[in-house]
DNA sequence: GTCGCTCCAGT
RNA sequence: UGAACUGGAGCGAC
C-alpha cells in the first residue's frame, strides 16, 4: 500500500470538514451526478465509506467534468468544467494540503491565486520597477491557459516534491477526468478544469518554473495567473526577451503565447490587472473607466423600474466596490472629474425628473465617492483637490485632523453613508 | 477571536 | 441560472 502522511493529511477529518465547508460556501451547481450542495450531506453518509476507502488504496476514480461555457470579455467563450460536488470537495481537500508545501517554493513575483496576495501587490511592483528605469514592457498572456496545461509536464514538476505515490495518481486522474458534453463523456488528455478547485495551485506549480527562469535570468517581472509582464530597458532588450520567453514556454512547459494579448511595448501604453503606470503613477484603464460609466448610468437610468431604495443601495454598494480595487490609483486629476461626473448624472437623472429629496442625493455622494476619493487622495471631504499629497500629509490624515478642519468625523461620515447603502435586511425593488 | 451572508475587483 | 482561486469593503450571529 502506498499511502502515506500525504494521503492520510488529506484525508484528516479537520481537513475535509474545512474543505466541505469551503464548498459549500461557495454555492456553487451540481456536477454531472446531479448531487447538490444540498443533498451531499446525505449522499456522503450513503457512500463515504466506499469512497474513503478507494481513495486510501488509490482506486477512487473521479467523475468528469460538466462542461458549461460562458462568454468572455473578448467576445470568445470560456470552458468551464465544474466537478461533481464530492470531487470538488476532495480537490478542495488535497490543495489545502498542498499549499503550505508548494507556496513557500514560489517566487515573491507571483501574485495570482496565492493566499495573502492580490493584484494591487503586482501593479506596485511594476510601478516600483518602472520607476527604477524599467519602462519597457514585455507583456504576455497565454492561449487559453487551464484548458492547455501539459499532464505529463505537470506530473513530472509535482512528483519532485510529492512523494506519496497514491496521491499523486490521484491528482493525475483528476487531470484525465474527463468532460461530459451532452450525453456522453469525451476523455482529455490536456489541460485542467476552470472550475476545479485545485487547478489554481497547480497553474501556479507549473509556472513556478517560469517565474524561477525568469529570478534565474536576473528579470524583473511580476506574473498574475498567465498575465505576466517582464520590465527591461530598452525594446531592444524586451524583443529578445519576447523571443526567448515564447521559445522556453513552448519547449519547456508546452505553452503557447496570445499572440493578440501580447506585446512589447512601453508600459504606459500597457495594460496589466485593469491599470497601467502613467509617469510612474497607477492609473485605471481608460476602458475600465467607461465600463463603470456604463455600469452607473444602468443603475441611474429611468428605465429600471425599482424604489428608491433599492437603486441607492444597489448604486452605493457598486460604485464603493468599485473604489475598493480602483481606488488605488495615483493619478488623481481623473477622479475628480469622476466625482463631478457621477454628481452631475445623478442629478440630471434623478433631482428634477424623480424629485428625490435633497438630502438623499447628498448622503448618495457621500457614500462611496467623495469620502473614499478624500480620504485616499489626502483632501478634505470638501474637494480640495489641489491640495498636496507629501507623505506627511498622508500620515496626518487621521480622524484629529479631519476634526481639527471643522470636519465631521470619519465616522460621522461613514455612519451616515451606511445608514443609507447597506440596511440591516437588503431594501425591497 | 471564530463562523455566516451580501457586495466589488482581478485571473 | 456560470465553476474556482485570491484580495478588499460591509453587515450579521455567537
Ligand atoms: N472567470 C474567470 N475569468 C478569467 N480567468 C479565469 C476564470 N476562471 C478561471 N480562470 C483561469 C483560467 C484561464 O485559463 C486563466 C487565464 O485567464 P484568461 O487569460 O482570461 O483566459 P484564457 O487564458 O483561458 O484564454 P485566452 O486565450 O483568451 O487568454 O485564468
Ligand atoms: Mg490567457
């Protein structure tokens, strides 16, 4: 028998109990089996015994997975493959497992789907890169990157380090698992399902060979899932870089570049996580910002027919979330301009036509964009927008000073602004 | 401090 | 009804 700590860490109750709970939390839709997050509890007491079983002596075969795809941004589709929900469960279970082993191994120039890391981390460091005289960017992004992982490669990269025989054919039979489209099941011998819950951490193992190529070369780079971008001086550097990198991802891992997302170019006129760096500073791209336009003027149109409520509440949560990821950008004459923009629609739409009450167009405005704007740009809720963002200022931008400007409190603001974008139970339509 | 839910963003 | 990972904001319960 093969089964070792590996295995047995998987199968720990502690660990599977989490993994459950994980899944369940996601709510997600059943897989081919037809078993929901509803029913599992019943349907593991019923077979759990079986499955354990199977999987400690290495004979558990998953099911496949249930193909659904769903448009993407550039109008082509993505493939998903959902799991059955005891399949997602047991991945969940293994990549707890595996994630404390193989994170550490990872290069601080990694950023995607990686506990504790984010893509504002990633921007920030091509910015820091950038500003040390790095504005040539080599920017890549793979061909449809889940869906054209190499087994063999990956199985090869995973049994360095995993020792225990029964897992690894484990996860070797949940890349092999398989798609059902329509009735029948079709078997894959490539790629990892966008959808399962392990293929995040195993994207990151395979390109951990990359990102270690790259630290090797002496580059400096950051890498978020397949996006990457690698910062050089010149275009003459970034070319052969280009070069270099396509011949090694497609030698080495098997991976092919998007060749239409993909390119060398300055990093100003780059685009990676949604930003790009203008004269050193983060700034939100221009199509990001029409989205949201698009987005705001949705939610402030006449022809959505909801109450009043529901419309500053759906309209408040989207546009501070929104200022939650986007808000990070430096490049601040563009975000006044946003305020006055988002005031003016809302005016136009509403104030006349729908005679909201004064006071609940203010306290709207209040809520997630003046405030959060002031707060993040160093200037006063009233928009002194030219006044100056030194450090200094940053640091002294606390509750004291805002009281000391005759300001209300952070709090005072922040209370009021709640009491309006989130009630205790979600206002009706 | 530990869980539960609603959102937002990136991939 | 379209899965997953990660980060963030908020609310709620012990
Ligand atoms: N909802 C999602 N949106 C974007 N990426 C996802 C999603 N779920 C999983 N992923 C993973 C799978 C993708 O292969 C990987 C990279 O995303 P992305 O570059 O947008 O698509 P892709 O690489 O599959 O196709 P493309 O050829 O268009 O680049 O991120
Ligand atoms: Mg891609």
């Amino acid at each position: 028998m093969e089964t070792t700590e590996w295995m047995t860490a998987v199968l720990a109750s502690d660990n599977l109990r989490s993994a459950w709970k994980r899944v369940k939390a996601n709510k997600g839709a059943q897989g081919i089996d037809g078993v929901t997050i509803e029913d599992f509890p019943a349907h593991l007491r019923a077979h759990w015994g079986d499955i354990r079983r199977q999987l400690e002596t290495g004979r558990y075969r998953p099911s496949a997975v249930r193909r659904v795809e769903i448009p993407k941004d550039d109008g082509g589709k993505r493939l998903l493959g959902i799991p059955t929900v005891m399949d997602r469960v047991i991945q969940q279970a293994i990549a707890q497992v595996l994630t404390p082993i193989f994170d550490p191994s990872f290069s601080a120039s990694s950023f995607g789907f990686r506990p504790g890391r984010n893509a504002h981390q990633a921007i920030r460091q091509v910015q820091r890169h950038v500003k040390d005289g790095y504005a040539m960017a080599v920017d890549i992004d793979l061909a449809k990157f889940f869906d054209t992982v190499n087994h063999d490669v990956l199985m090869k990269i995973l049994g360095r380090t995993i020792r225990d025989k029964a897992l690894l054919a484990l996860i070797g039979r949940y890349l092999r698992a398989g798609v059902q489209v329509g009735e029948h099941i079709e078997p894959n011998d490539i790629g990892t399902p966008q959808g399962g819950p392990l293929s995040p951490l195993l994207a990151n193992i395979l390109l951990n060979e990359l990102d270690h190529e790259l630290e090797r070369r002496g580059h400096r780079f950051a890498r978020y899932a397949d996006d990457m971008v690698v910062l050089v001086k010149s275009r003459r550097a970034g070319e052969r870089v280009m070069q270099s990198l396509t011949r090694y991802l497609e030698g080495r891992l098997k991976l092919k570049r998007n060749p239409a997302k993909s390119k060398v170019a300055k990093m100003s006129e780059c685009g990676f996580l949604g930003f790009t760096i203008i004269r050193g500073k983060i700034r939100w791209l221009e199509k990001k910002l029409e989205a949201f336009k698009h987005r705001v003027r949705e939610l402030t149109g006449r022809s959505w027919g909801v109450s009043m409520e529901y419309r500053l509440h759906k309209l408040g949560q989207y546009v501070r979330g929104w200022l939650g990821y986007f808000g990070i950008s430096e490049y601040y004459r563009p975000i006044p301009e946003l305020d006055e923009w988002i005031r003016r629609r809302i005016r136009m739409c509403h104030w006349k036509q729908w005679r909201w009450p004064r006071t609940k167009i203010n306290r709207l405005l209040a809520l997630g964009v003046s405030l959060k704007t002031a707060i993040q740009h160093g200037t006063s809720s009233k928009s002194c927008w030219h006044m100056a963002r030194t450090p200094a200022m940053q640091q002294a931008l606390n509750n004291d000073w805002f009281l000391a400007q005759g300001l209300p409190s952070i709090k005072t603001l922040w209370c009021q602004a709640q009491g309006y974008s989130s009630s205790p139970s979600e206002p009706t339509r």
